[in-house]
C-alpha cells in the first residue's frame, strides 16, 4: 500500500514538473519574465526601450537578465534617469548589451568565451568560480523559453559607452 501510494505520488509529481515544463517552454522571453516575478524593473526597462515586441519575437535570443535586486544595487537615480525620455538611447544600449543572439545554453559556455551582444559589444564568459558574465554572477541557468533562454545575473552589466 505504502509502495503504491508513494509511486502514484512519485509519477504524478514528475507529471506536474513536465507540464510546468512544457508550460514555461510555451512562453516567450517576455512572458517567462514576467511569470519569474523577479525581473519587474527590468520588464519594464525593456517596456520603456520599446523591445518588448523584439524579445517576443521569434528570436532565438539568449538573455542574461539583471535581477530587480541587481538593478537596486545601482547608484540611486540611475534607473529612473535611465527610463527618461532623453536617456532612452543608453537604455537600449544597456539592455541591448545582455542580450546575445542564438540560443546559449550553460553547457555551451567556456572559460574567457567572448560573446558578442546584439548591442555590438563583447561580453566575456568566465567559469573558473561559478559562471561569470563580465562583472555579474550568472545564479540560474537555462530557464528555457519559446524563443531563447534566460540566464539569470546579480548585477547589471554596462557597454563601454
């Protein structure tokens, strides 16, 4: 009895795992973003750039994406500056800089790999402790989406400019 309840158990959480799967997989960029609940300041950063429809797009696209936290740790004012109007050029350019195109999964990933950002710029890759994007700890891998993956980071990363 125990032995049947528990792979009942056992099977009907794996299939809930594969539905969320799936689920996640049929979202894009954008929506996957949204769902996290924790890239609100940067959902609404590209919002503001007017790349939504881009990262909804058919991509595939690989983003490394700022917490709302990593975007808290920037010099007070600077978001807000950022979303002004007159600022909106340098908006694109930052999030343009955590975007490269393709998809690049974890695996695919090699110590002082140089990627280059749909901004122009080169971000390096580093694995030696933990993977490293330039500046910023990547903290989660290979959330897939529709039309790319995300990689999550701990700190916003910035072109040369």
């Amino acid at each position: 009895m125990i032995r049947t309840t528990f792979f009942g158990a056992t099977a009907a959480a794996l299939l809930s795992t594969t539905s969320a799967f799936a689920a996640g997989h049929s979202m894009d960029i954008v929506d996957t973003a949204v769902g996290a609940g924790t890239f609100n300041t940067l959902v609404a950063a590209v919002q503001a750039a007017g790349l939504e429809e881009t990262l909804r797009g058919d991509g595939p696209f690989t983003v490394f994406a700022p917490t709302d936290e990593a975007f808290a740790a920037l010099p007070e004012g600077t978001v807000e500056t950022l979303l002004m109007e007159e600022n909106l050029d340098q908006l694109v350019a930052i999030l343009t800089y955590h975007v490269v195109p393709g998809e690049v999964m974890s695996g695919d990933l090699s110590d002082g790999m140089m990627a280059t950002t749909v901004q122009g710029g080169e971000i390096e890759i580093g694995t030696m402790d933990g993977v490293t994007v330039d500046d910023a700890n990547v903290v989660t891998a290979d959330i897939e989406a529709s039309n790319g993956v995300i990689h999550v980071i701990d700190t916003v990363i910035m072109p040369d400019m």
